[in-house]
C-alpha cells in the first residue's frame, strides 16, 4: 500500500511540475520573451506614455514619438532573430545602439528646445537608473555574491 501511494504520490508531483498555462507554446512559459511582464507593444506604450507625461507632449508630437518607437522596435526584432540565428553578439549591441540613437533624434526633431532639454535630463537619469541595477546585479540572484571570496567558483581539483 506504501509503494502504491508512493508511486501515486510521485507521478502526481511529475504533472504539476509539467503543468502549463492553457494556450502557452510547448516548451514555453508564459512570460518568455517578454521582459518585466511586458510584450514590446506594452512596454514601448508605457515608454510613450512616460514621455507623454515628463515632456508634456501633444498629441500630434505623440503619434510622431510613437512611430519612431515603432520604427525601432521593427528593427530591433529583427536584428535580435538574426541573432538566434548565430549573429554576432558585439556587432548586434553596436547596431542595437545605432537604432536607439537614431530613434532618440527623430524624437528630438519633433521637440520644441525646452522638451530637448527635459528629455536629455530624462535620459541621463535613465541611464544613471540602468546603471545602479548592474551594479546591483553583481550580487544579484544569478550573479557571483561579493562574500569575500566566499562566492568564487571553486577549482577544479
């Protein structure tokens, strides 16, 4: 009876593991691809969105912001499948790069001076932002802890 409800006990643990949300691809959760909870739509709005109320934009200003976010997350999605496909990492990051900025100027084109200047502002706090989370994620969850050395890799013996 034992080994009965010990076989039981383990086939019912082997299910919910295994478990998925309806509708979810084979061998997908629910969130991969998806950063923060977010699909790039959602994410590139709330991005809009911020902007709409940190620079105080119209709304013709806003459709123009949006479609040079949509503009760049074409190319984006792009450039990341090429890189599932055996592209270049370093060279990816400095295309990667390349797109942001040219998004940034077409947002600056249809910006009066004072919203550059808010923008700018925004930006570099942005990225001072991006900036304390790596160094936050050092020590994160799946980073090295700093313990002294403690946290080092151990050597192969």
């Amino acid at each position: 009876m034992k080994k009965l409800f010990s076989t039981i006990a383990i086939v019912m643990c082997a299910l919910m593991l295994n478990a998925q949300p309806q509708g979810a691809p084979q061998g997908q959760g629910q969130r991969q691809g998806q950063r923060g909870g977010f699909n790039s739509e959602e994410r590139m709005k709330a991005q809009v969105d911020t902007l709409a109320k940190v620079l105080t934009l119209t709304a013709d200003q806003k459709t123009k912001v949006t479609a040079a976010y949509t503009e760049a997350s074409t190319k984006q999605t792009a450039l990341r499948g090429q890189m599932q496909q055996g592209g270049d990492r370093t060279a990816m990051q400095a295309e990667m790069t390349k797109i942001q900025t040219a998004r940034d100027e077409a947002i600056k084109k249809v910006l009066n001076a004072d919203q550059v200047k808010k923008f700018d502002e925004y930006q570099k706090a942005q990225a001072e932002r991006r900036a304390q989370f790596g160094q936050r994620g050092q020590g994160g969850q799946f980073g090295q802890r700093n313990l002294g050395g403690q946290g080092a890799p151990r050597q192969a013996q």
